[in-house]
C-alpha cells in the first residue's frame, strides 16, 4: 500500500487502521549469487510523513476496508451480475442472488468486478495485452536468514526471488519460476510453509474506462505486473477520479469530472504500467534473452544505485505521481 493510497483513505478513517496492522518497511536489498548488490532505504521516497513501505495481505486490507464502511452502506454478498444493457442512454442490469435473478435500472454503474469484469464484458470493450509464457511461483513461509523489516530480492541469474516481510520470521516468497521453495538462497533457512500456489503475470489495458454512464475502475480495466507494486494502488487511484467526479455530479450537477475521467485514469495508469514493466525488466532474466540483453539490465541497475536523481525518479513513482 503505498503513501499516496494512504492519502487517499486518510479522510475515511481506514489509514490509522492500516498503518496499524501492516508492517513498515524500509529498506530494499538487491543480491547477487554470493553477495548483496545494493541496498535502497525508503528515506528516498518523497512524502512527508510516510517515508516507507506498508505490506500487509490484500485479505487483511480488504477486511478493514469493509470494517470502515461500517453500516453506511449494505454490501450484497453472494450477488452476480448476470448481464447489462445500455440502451438510448438507459441502463438495465440483471442481478442474481441466492439462485433468484431480478431486474434494476440504475442511473448509474461502477464496473470494479476484477480481471474477468461482467461489466467490461458486456459494453463489448477490448482488454488488450498480453500474459508472460512462464508460470511464477509464490508461498507463505516462516524462515530465517533475512531481515524483518526490509525487501530482500534475489537475482540469482536465470532465477529471481524476492521476500516480502508479513510479520517477525514470516514472509512472501514470490520467484519466476513455480517451484519457489526449492530455489531458496543458501543464506535462507525454511522453518515452515503455510501456504503455496502459482499465479501467472499479465499486462492488460482497457482503450476506454466509460461509455454512457457505465465507468470502469481497478483491475477490470487494467492489470500490471506486481513487480511495481502498483496493482490496489492504481485501482485506488481510479476510485480517487471517480469519488471526486460523483461529488461534483451529485453535490453540484457539474458533469465535468464524469466527462474527463476515462481520459485522466488512463493518463494515470499508462504511467504505472509503463514503471511496472520497467520494474519486471529491470529485475526479471527472460527466458530467451541473450548476454547483449542481460548487460543492459546490468548497467540499469549500476546506473540506478548510483545516481541520487535515479532513486528519486523510482521512489516517486513507487509512491504514486501526484494527482
């Protein structure tokens, strides 16, 4: 969760609750095969008051936000769309719950139903891009060897693994290739696996994020690769445009906002999918890349951890550019 999320949700209460729960992170170490490359502390990141990173599992995050609501607002569980027409400006949507299905007419729809979006698919919008060929493997794991409140990437040349600490002794483990617990770094001792699947990484981009009064937001009209560290967070971003566009719709009747969102998220999200596949590249051997390319990816990161202006330019984006 970075700082400028943070921001976003301060006003409803949710950031106390978050800084609470999650862990504070403040360094990121880069390693080679036999040694550490680099070492970047969070001091770079250029925000007044959170000047690290906030990890904490999207299960855990999303359970706080719920809690925040509160009961201002009825959340439907075990509801589906079960299809949406827009018709001469008029929407209809079918609604199915418990096994019964019923028909509303909303004056408006908001379409944060994730990568496999009803909404998207029913306005007929392409979800251009492309997926990574190799699977990734990723597990919870206890272990020792690492730092508690610090990144740890792995280069280890054709594989990498970064640990994402959870709480003390328990991390992430995320590698680009599946079987992540047999690739471990000498240093790294495994106590206990509580968790372990596969996930494969995509980059996927929406040409527009509204037609009529049907709006998209979040991974339903973009997925980036999780190396940035921008997935929640640009989604968040789009709810930001949005939330500020109804206010004005609603409180004011200025349309303003409504007319220029599609065109304000993409802004927004071109530049988080052009850091996080900037981020893959930088961190990531590709199955079929040659010396010529492996020393470029060399040289980016030399030149990276040695210029202050370098450092700068990630740690804004890793926060999230200004609004």
């Amino acid at each position: 969760i970075n700082p400028r999320t943070l921001d976003i949700l301060e006003p409803s209460g949710a950031t106390q609750k978050l800084l609470r729960a999650g862990r504070k992170v403040r360094a990121l170490n880069i390693y080679g095969p036999e040694t550490r490359l680099f070492r970047l502390e969070t001091r770079h990141i250029p925000h007044p008051a959170h000047r690290y990173m906030l990890v904490l599992p999207q299960k855990e995050t999303e359970k706080l936000l719920i809690e925040t609501l509160g009961g201002r607002s009825k959340i439907e569980w075990k509801t589906e769309l079960a299809g949406l027409a827009l018709k001469d400006g008029k929407l209809s949507a079918k609604i199915r719950h418990n096994g019964k299905t019923r028909t509303i007419r909303p004056h408006m729809v908001i379409g944060a139903d994730g990568a496999h979006s009803t909404v998207r698919h029913c306005l007929g919008f392409e979800f251009r891009g492309g997926h990574y060929d190799r699977d990734w493997g990723l597990a919870d794991v206890e272990l020792t060897g690492l730092a508690h409140n610090e990144l740890h990437i792995f280069d280890l040349c054709p594989l990498l693994i970064g640990f994402i600490p959870i709480r003390d002794g328990l991390f992430r483990v995320v590698a680009d290739r599946p079987d992540v617990l047999n690739a471990l770094p000498v240093r790294v001792g495994l106590k206990q696996v509580l968790w372990e699947s596969t996930f494969s990484i995509s980059h996927r981009q929406v040409e527009s994020y509204q037609k009529g009064n049907v709006f998209l937001a979040g991974d339903a009209a973009h997925i980036v690769p999780p190396t940035g560290a921008r997935g929640l967070n640009s989604a968040a971003s789009d709810i930001y445009y949005l939330y500020h566009a109804l206010v004005d719709h609603y409180l004011d009747g200025d349309d303003t906002g409504l007319e220029n969102y599609s065109a304000k998220a993409l802004a927004r999200v071109w530049k988080a999918q052009r850091f996080s596949w900037w981020m893959t590249s930088l961190l990531h051997t590709f199955p079929d890349s040659i010396p010529y390319d492996q020393k470029l990816q060399q040289t980016d990161l030399d030149y990276l951890f040695s210029s202050e202006k370098a450092l700068g330019s990630l740690a804004e984006n890793y926060i999230g550019l200004p609004f």
